[in-house]
C-alpha cells in the first residue's frame, strides 16, 4: 500500500522530470559550448611535441582547427607562459576556425586555440568556459611536458 508522502514523493519526482525536458527539451546548444575534451572520445589525429630529446604525444582532433595547424608540420616554436595555466605560442596567418564551436571550458593537458587573439595554448591548468577556445586535442603526461619546459621553451611539433 503506498502511503501519501510515497505518491507525493513520486509526483514530484516526475513533475521535476516533466519540468527538465519541458524547459530543455527544445534548446539546441552546440556541441561544443560547454563541454572539456575528457567528456567525449572524438576521432584523433596523433602527433608528436618534442624538447630536447623528449617526445609527447599529443591526440588530435579530427576538425578543421586542428588540421590547419598539422598542415604546417614540422615546425619549431617558442613556448611563452600566459596567467600561470598556458604555454602559448602565435601560428603565422592564424589557423581555421569552419565549423568551430563558440567556446570551451579547457582541462589539464588541454590544447585549445584561442580566435580572438591567434594563440594556441596548451593548458596545464584548469580554466572557465571562454568564448572564442577552440578544441584542438589533448597532451600526454602534461607533468613531464611542463618539467621538460623548465630546462627550454623551444618545441617542435611533428606528424
């Protein structure tokens, strides 16, 4: 026998559910807008950073962004810290950003380009939502990236 205070629980358990696909069942967002690149397994392109004599992996993304970058491999860079939680660096004449979302909210290890300033940024902090990021790929082993960089800030990207 179910007691008052049961059915009253579960009334407003699918009221609030009713409510949930009721207010957001019609919103469309982007895909992008708000999720990190841990929360989905996208297709990757594999490359490779190196300093010195160390190589890290870095696991691409399959979009236009991401492509326009690995296009101008090999190149080599030097590496600048931005706010205490990215390494930036400018790419020439600035890459594609077709089909890019209007932001992201970037992770540790994170390799993100930034549209408004021109910037690549591989993030070894975690960051708010910021318009204008757009998801490029991720590094392995973000910690021996960071302490291969105390000794330089040259880098080499390669396929």
């Amino acid at each position: 026998m179910t007691t008052i205070v049961e059915s009253y629980c579960k009334c407003l358990i699918l009221l609030s559910v009713v409510s949930s696909i009721t207010l957001f069942g019609s919103v469309k967002p982007n895909k992008w807008h708000v999720q990190q690149l841990s929360e989905f397994q996208p297709k990757e392109i594999m490359s490779k950073i190196s300093i010195g004599n160390q190589v890290f992996t870095v696991h691409f993304l399959d979009n236009e962004t991401s492509k326009s970058l690995i296009e101008r491999m090999p190149f080599t860079v030097d590496l600048e810290d931005y706010g205490g939680m990215e390494k930036i660096f400018f790419p020439k004449d600035g890459l594609n950003t077709k089909g890019a979302p209007d932001g992201a909210k970037p992770a540790r290890g994170d390799i993100m380009y930034y549209a408004p300033w021109g910037d690549v940024a591989i993030f070894y902090k975690e960051f708010r939502f910021a318009s204008g990021l757009i998801p490029m790929g991720k590094i392995d082993h973000i910690d021996g990236f960071l302490k291969a960089l105390e000794t330089t800030s040259t880098v080499t990207f390669t396929k």
